[in-house]
C-alpha cells in the first residue's frame, strides 16, 4: 500500500515539473485511497487542500506505524519510517538498520538498533548505552555554564543492582579492561528505592578495583568501609591541621562548691583495684568499645581540674603547716630567752 502510494506521488511530481500547472488541482478520488493534491511547485497527499507553502505534506490516516513515510534501500532488507504517533514524531529505522545523523558527510550521532547511542564516534565501545568521543558541557536550567550554581544541574544516572554497575571512569588505552581507574556505584541493596553512594578505585592498571568511599541510604558515610556504623566511619588514620568539637560542654563543674572531690586516699584503693583512674575508661575497654573523644576530653579535663584542686588543697595545708612550725619556732625563741 506504501509503495503504491509513492509510485503514484512519483508520477504527480514528474507531471507537474514538466508541465506549467498553476492552478490548485486534485487527482480522481476513485483511483486513490487519498486525495493528492499539487501545483507547479507543492503536492499534498491525504488533504482536503494544500497547506502553506510546503513543498510536500503528508496527512497520516492512522496514528501508528506503516501510515506515514517510509524509504527502503534497493535490496528491501533495511528502511525507514517516519510518522506522527499519540507521543509525538517518530523516525524508525526498521529491523536491524541503524540511524545515522551526518552534516559535512560525517556522522555525528548513530542509533543503533540494539539501543546504544553514540556521539562523534562510528566504533562505540560494546555494551554502553551512550559512548561518547569528545568533552560535555552540562548547564543548569537558567542557561549559566556549569560552575555557576545559582540554578540547579542534574546528572540522573540508573543503575542495575549489580555491585558492578555505574560509572566507570578510564583513560583511553587500546585495552579498556587494564585503563579502567574508577567507577561510582549506586548500589540497590534491598531491591527497593534505597541506594548505596560507592566509590571505587584501583592501585594499578590490571589490579582489582577496591571501595574506598560509601554513603549509605540512612546517611551514614563509609572511608575504608563498606558498612558504616556511625555518621561518619573511618577505617583508618585521619591526618588534620584542626579538629573542633562542639557539642563538649567542659568541666567547670569539679569547681561547684557541691561537687564531691574524692580523696586522695579513695583514690588509691581505687587504682590499686581497678588499676586506672576513676570516670576514665580501662585501655580493656577503650580497645574494645573506641575511644569518644569528645568524653574523653571531658573527662582528662575533669580530672585535671581535679589535680588543680588537690594542689591548692596541698598548698593551702603547707601554708597552715608553716603558721604552725612559726608559731612554734617563736615560742622555743621566747623559752630560750628566759632561760
């Protein structure tokens, strides 16, 4: 039925180039299963008249494929369609035909028919939906460039389940297994809408890639460790210039005239049982549980604090001490004189 239709818009086109037609004309109903339409220079097919000043329109009797347009090489295996579907315009390469968008003759982007896409690059990497040859530029929705974040920029990226799937990041090498340097992850552990942040890297060109930076679906982030239990969970050593910590409220409360200052003998039999200091953790405990910094602090703190006590404390007994040895001293002195 397609054929027959542009068998016959063939004969209208070369009917009216070669003859001076100037006037709107219409070939017999009967003959066709849509009118055409055609002057000197325009041709209408399934319309009640020409529109503007198109030189070729087509008006679909159905909505769905094989109602529009089609092209088929000379051996009939590989064609095109174009038509108007409820979704909107649709161009088809049929079969196992590619689609190849060219200016100046050369391919810019290819669609392939087993659905991969690929931009200024005719030898697309197998498996990826989307290869790319060439630098991207992404903007954000108030049209600034891509360091300007007065507007929002999204990257949306669906991954399978698989712990291999995401983005991988290579250099380009003629082995693309060994250039492979990186890959992130969104991970789906539980097969629902919560997903896993991973980072992953390698230590050499064929080595294993190893995760180094996770952050889990309830917010807790991951260093060196898949399975944070913490905000923040490092599995490792942290180097810093300065660490401020802001929730520790001090220990001003050992100078409260109410505060209960052990003696020094409590202490002792304390040590001498538990062998550490009162309100500080054990090195048992401290290697098994970890060590709270912020706790910690407070707790060095106090019993610093402490130690200030017991030595004015010592001071004050000293001072006493030396009142008593002069008083003393004086009276032998007066004792002496009188002898």
């Amino acid at each position: 039925m397609i054929i027959d239709r542009l068998r016959t818009l063939l004969v209208i086109l070369l009917f009216f180039l070669s003859s001076p037609i100037l006037a709107q004309r219409q070939l017999p109903k009967e003959d066709l299963e849509s009118p055409i339409w055609y002057n000197d220079t325009q041709v209408g097919v399934g319309l009640n008249s020409l529109v503007g000043n198109y030189r070729l329109v087509l008006q679909q009797p159905e909505t769905q494929s094989q109602s529009g347009f089609r092209i088929l090489n000379k051996s009939g295996l590989k064609s095109m369609q174009m038509w108007v579907g409820s979704g909107g315009g649709v161009l088809d390469g049929e079969g196992d035909t590619n689609l190849h968008l060219r200016t100046g003759g050369l391919d810019r982007m290819i669609f392939y028919n087993d659905g991969g896409i690929s931009i200024n690059n005719t030898n697309p990497t197998p498996g990826y939906g989307l290869d790319i040859t060439g630098d991207i530029v992404i903007r954000n929705n108030n049209g600034s460039a891509q360091n300007d974040f007065s507007g929002i920029t999204k990257i949306s990226l669906t991954a399978s389940k698989a712990q291999t799937s995401g983005m991988t990041f290579q250099y380009e090498a003629d082995v693309v297994d060994y250039a492979r340097v990186g890959r992130i992850v969104m991970n789906n552990s539980w097969g629902g809408i919560f997903s896993d942040f991973a980072i992953s890297t390698r230590t050499s060109q064929s080595g294993e890639l190893f995760e180094r930076f996770r952050v889990k679906a309830n917010g807790r982030i991951g260093i060196g460790t898949s399975k944070p239990t913490c905000l923040l969970d490092v599995n490792g050593t942290i180097r810093a210039n300065e660490i401020k910590i802001t929730s520790s409220p001090g220990a001003d409360f050992v100078f409260e005239e109410d505060y209960n200052l052990r003696s020094l003998e409590e202490i002792s039999k304390f040590i001498s049982t538990n062998k550490h200091l009162p309100e500080i953790p054990s090195a048992e405990e401290m290697a098994k549980e970890g060590v709270d910094l912020a706790k910690l602090n407070i707790q060095l703190l106090q019993k610093i604090e402490e130690l200030t006590l017991y030595i004015i404390k010592q001071e004050n007994d000293n001072s006493e001490l030396k009142n008593k040895l002069d008083f003393i001293e004086s009276k032998l002195k007066s004792i002496e004189s009188k002898l």
